[in-house]
C-alpha cells in the first residue's frame, strides 16, 4: 500500500468498520488521517492544534484517541474524526495501543505506563527488559495476542514484551524491509505498527516511507 512520503508518521492503528483502514498522525503537520488500505486518498482529516506535536494514536470502542509529545494532552475523535474532547497525562506521549482493558503508553523510557480508557488516569506501570537489563526509547506501540510490541526508536526491529514480567520474549527483524525503503535519513525510521487480528498481519511503516507494509504471522 501507498503512503505519503511527507509524513513523519508517529503512529498507526486500524479501525476496522466496513473497510481496513490505517490510521496515522502526521507529526510534520499534527494531523491525523484516515486512508483506507486499498484506495490511494484520504477519507478524513483533522488537525491538532499548531502549538502542539501529534504522537501515538490507538483506537477505542468506535473513537480514536491520539497523544501529543510533551503537552500532555491526549485528544479524543470520533470515526469521522471529530473532536470530542480531551484529557491529561503527565509524562510524554510517544505511542499508544489499547486492549479489551484500556490503554497502554511508551513515553521514550524503559517503562510502559497503563492508563484507563475513559479518564486515563494511570492503573499500573511496567519497566521493560531486554536480557535482563532495561530497554529504553520504546517508541510506537500495538497489542497482539496479549503481547505488547513495540518499535524501538532507532533500531530496525519490532520487540515482543510480555505485558505481565516487562521481558522481552521476541524480536521481530524488519532490516529487509528498511533496506527495500532505501531512505538515507537517519531519522526516517520505523514507527508504525498496526494489527489485523481477522487475518493475522502486522501493517508496519515509518517517518517518511512511500509505502505500509504487511508482514503475515504465524496462526
């Protein structure tokens, strides 16, 4: 699938209706975007306000709620991407996915931090290892399984962390793909993860890359 080369995307979820469709913040101008996965166009549009820089995004329950960096202010949407309000968090915002359960937040460091999904006031934190030792700049997130993944920032590799201990039980290598997208931008790196759990793939992508990719998993 196509995706526009400009955004410097901080995030991405799929909201499933009668269509797939990949929603994403675009950092670059604090919007976040509809786009269906098999039409080249934009089905909805909505910016966040100047002062403030778009983050991680997850769905909930029919609405969508996306981070911003450091205002700590997450803002809440409906499918067509009105604004229904907002609510605090303190901390930095850098991704967010979401669960039967509620929410779940990476701010850079090696502690994800879990928020309830109507007033995000937080319900528990969990520090994140990788070997036994802790594993910072955890970047955008997803929920497979029960399984948290996470992009680390930098790094071509998706992990696994086991939502109960914090360990890290598996890393996903997606070196091939970053090396088909052929960008020499340091900084565009992978940040996007999103789930189809119907038919068991992973959609991922990055700041800048032309394309969203889909990586079949295991039954």
């Amino acid at each position: 699938m196509r995706h526009d080369a400009q955004a410097v995307t901080d995030g991405v979820a799929l909201d499933i209706d009668e269509n797939i469709d990949v929603i994403t913040p675009y950092a670059l101008c604090s919007d976040v975007v509809r786009i269906p996965r098999d039409v080249d166009k934009v089905l909805h549009r909505a910016r966040i306000p100047a002062a403030q820089f778009g983050e991680g995004l997850a769905a909930w329950k029919g609405t969508l709620v996306s981070l911003t960096w450091h205002d700590g202010v997450a803002h809440r949407w409906t499918a067509a991407l009105k604004p229904t309000g907002t609510r605090r968090y303190e901390g930095e915002g850098w991704g967010l996915a979401s669960d039967a359960r509620g929410f779940v937040r990476s701010d850079g460091r090696a502690t994800l931090t879990f928020h309830d999904p109507e007033t995000l006031k937080v319900t528990r934190r969990l520090g994140v290892t990788f070997a036994g030792r802790p594993l910072d700049q955890l970047n955008e997130l997803e929920i497979v399984d029960g399984a948290i993944l996470a992009n680390v920032w930098h790094q071509p590799f998706i992990v696994r962390i086991d939502p109960a201990s914090g360990r890290v039980t598996g890393v996903i290598d997606l070196r091939a793909i970053v090396a088909e997208v052929g960008l020499t931008d340091p900084e565009a790196v992978a940040n996007g993860i999103a789930w189809d759990a119907a038919k068991r793939r992973l959609f991922v992508t990055g700041k800048r890359w032309p394309m969203v990719f889909e990586i079949a998993l295991p039954l």
